[in-house]
C-alpha cells in the first residue's frame, strides 16, 4: 500500500455537486479506509443574506491539508433565495461560491486544487473582435487566489492553459471510459475499419476523433460548418450548412465524437446527412450532456432512427429526464476522478492515467474475442 502522503486528503463538494463527491469519496474510503466510515469529505458551505450576497464557511481546520475542490459551474438545478425569488443558480454565481470557499480556506492548505470538470466560460477562450477573455480571466484569478492544480475534462481548447504557464493545469480525456460503456451497450458492434467509422461534426473536434481513430485503427471522416458571418444568434454566427469530408459510409456504423452537446442541432443535423449517405447506426460521444434545448428533438430523431445511443458523462448536470430516454447512456466517471485524488494525493504523476492506451488496447482484445466467440456460436447453431 502506498504511504507517502503529500498531505491530509480532504475533498470539497461546492452545492450541485454533492452525489459526485460523494461516489469519489466511496472509493476513496474502499481503497484507503476498506470501507470505513471516515470520509474524506469537509463540509463547506455558500450561506446567503436576504440580497443575494453570500459568505464561503469552511467547518473543519484544513491546515496542512491536500485539498481538491470540486465544482461544477453548470448546475442550474441549485437555487438560492434573493428578496424573497427563488433563483437558479447560474455559472457566474457558481464560480463566485468557488471563490468563497477558496477565500475560506484562506491559503492555509499545504496545496489547493480544482476539479473542474467543464472549465468555466471554456467556449469564450479567444478574442475575435473587441471582446473580453473570460476563461483566461477566471484560470488567472484562480492562480492568484493560491490555486496550484487545475483539472478539467475535455477542454474546449486546451491551449487556454497558455494563460497561466506556471500553474498545473490537465485536461483529461475520458476515452476510455467511453469506449468501456460503449462495447457494453452495443456488445455487436465490430471495432474494425470495415464496419466503423469515427466522425468529427466539425474542426474543432478532429483532434479528438483523431485518438479514437489512431488506437481504434479506424477511418476518420468530418464536417466542416459553414457560418453566416453577416449575423450574430444567441453569441454566435449561425451555421447555415455542414459539409462532409470522408470516406464512403454506406452499411457502416458511425460514432460522432465531440467535447459537448449543448442545443444539439449540430448533432442532429449532422446524423440526418450521415444517414442520407448510408449510414447503418449513428452513436454519440459527448463529454458534456447539457441538452441546453431540452431533449424532445433527440427523442424524436431516435424514434426517426436518426440517432441510435447518445453517450454522455456525469461531469456535469444532467436533466433529470434524460435518464427515462432509451437513446441515452451515462458514463460514470467517479471511479477515475477518484483515481486521480488518490494519485496526486500520494504526489505522484498521473501521467499513465493521462493515457489509457494499454487499457483500451486490453479492453479492445476482450470484445473482439468475445464478438468472435458469439459469431462462432451462432454459425455453430
């Protein structure tokens, strides 16, 4: 068993968060404690007065400590009283609670570090026009405030980190656990180039179908958005059309890799094409569920056989009624946010968890043998 320690583990849970950190601190317990009832969970809270305002309470000395805040600034599901209203909370309130509790912890830990999982205005990380920078901004303020370890998944542009060049920052892939959920809830599908192909719905994802379609051995194709530059909708041009750039489709299975679904047209409009161009079955990889527009269109294009299975994680908030929808499935990610605490906690490098290619490689061999043994059976038969 490891011993050395960099310091006390203690693990925050900012308001939205609680069942997440709570399946973290189970492993946590299960690996270090054998299941004991000590958690290592410290109990912080955002209390509000009457106008909204707040203060960040900490109710356990974290001196010394190795402390991991977790928070998730895109969990309108919490809420808060203001002159009376009930207000949901919004990211901006979310990352002010952060700064709270970061405040509270008043630099007295031995090290603080954030889990976010989907970094907080990570879409505004580029200045086009006269328009401010807000996620360099925020990654700044975190760094000033004695933040030394930032983490976050899937990273919109992951080069934002240039933005803080002497703090630790990791954007984590979660494709392993993807595929891992994947062959378990298509167990006939045949990882192989002749029968699958991976999908990039636009440029900015072809790095991470790039992965997939390197450890995989399988072909890649993508779309490329066409915008109407002369208009501006909802903060963005409006995409007038996709184009696609690939290899022949017909008869294959397709999955669609992308970093989030937020309204989900893109991903809608893009599936209709790649069924116009043959596709067999169409499945989603989306680290982030958000759903923005509710989920009645994925319903719809599900029933239309537009979509077959929508993978998302449980980084962030998810709409309670996705879990009722038969075209969606939830990668658990507790267990590796999990391994990475622990990792870091014994101040070594998570470099190997950074890369899973051995364990998809392992994983890959599994299924083929499996696929092959059912195929067996059923010639057999």
């Amino acid at each position: 068993m490891k011993e050395s320690l960099f310091g006390d583990l203690s693990v925050i849970g900012m308001r939205g968060c609680e069942q997440f950190v709570s399946q973290v601190d189970y492993y946590l317990k299960d690996w270090r404690r054998h299941g004991g009832d000590e958690s290592f969970t410290v109990e912080a809270e955002c209390p509000r007065f009457g106008t909204g305002e707040a203060k960040g309470l900490i109710h356990k000395s974290l001196r010394g400590h190795d402390v991991y805040v977790i928070c998730d600034p895109f969990n309108y599901g919490v809420t808060y009283s203001m002159y009376g209203q009930t207000v949901p909370m919004s990211p901006d309130d979310h990352f002010a609670d952060l700064k709270r509790i970061l405040g509270a912890i008043g630099g007295k830990a031995r090290r603080t570090s954030v889990i976010m999982p989907m970094l907080y205005e990570g879409r505004q990380h580029r200045r086009t026009s006269r328009e401010s920078l807000d996620c360099a901004l925020m990654l700044r303020e975190l760094e000033n405030m004695g933040v030394s370890n930032i983490i976050t998944f899937d990273a919109h542009d992951a080069r934002i980190q240039n933005a803080i060049p002497l703090c630790g920052f990791d954007s984590v892939r979660p494709t392993y656990q993807m595929l891992k959920a994947f062959v378990k809830n298509v167990p006939d599908a045949m990882l192989d180039k002749d029968n699958l192909t991976m999908i990039s719905p636009d440029e900015g994802a072809m790095s991470r179908c790039m992965y997939y379609s390197s450890v995989l051995g399988i072909d890649i194709g993508m779309f490329y958005k066409r915008r109407d530059y002369t208009r501006i909708v909802n903060g963005k041009n409006p995409i007038t059309a996709h184009e696609y750039l690939g290899s022949d489709l017909n008869g294959k299975d397709v999955i669609i890799v992308d970093d989030m679904i937020s309204s989900g047209d893109s991903i809608l409009d893009v599936s209709a094409q790649l069924k116009e161009k043959g596709a067999k079955r169409i499945f989603t990889f989306a680290t982030f569920g958000l759903f923005t527009d509710g989920v009645d269109k994925f319903t719809k294009a599900y029933e239309e056989h537009l979509i077959d299975k929508v993978f998302t994680t449980n980084l962030v908030y998810r709409r309670p009624e996705l879990f009722s929808c038969d075209w969606y499935v939830e990668v658990n990610m507790c267990k590796y946010v999990a391994y990475i605490i622990d990792t870091l906690n014994h101040d070594e490098s998570i470099s190997e968890l950074l890369n899973p290619v051995k364990r998809i490689n392992n994983l890959l061999e599994k299924h083929r043998a499996a696929t092959a043994q059912q195929i067996k059976i059923s010639f057999d038969n």
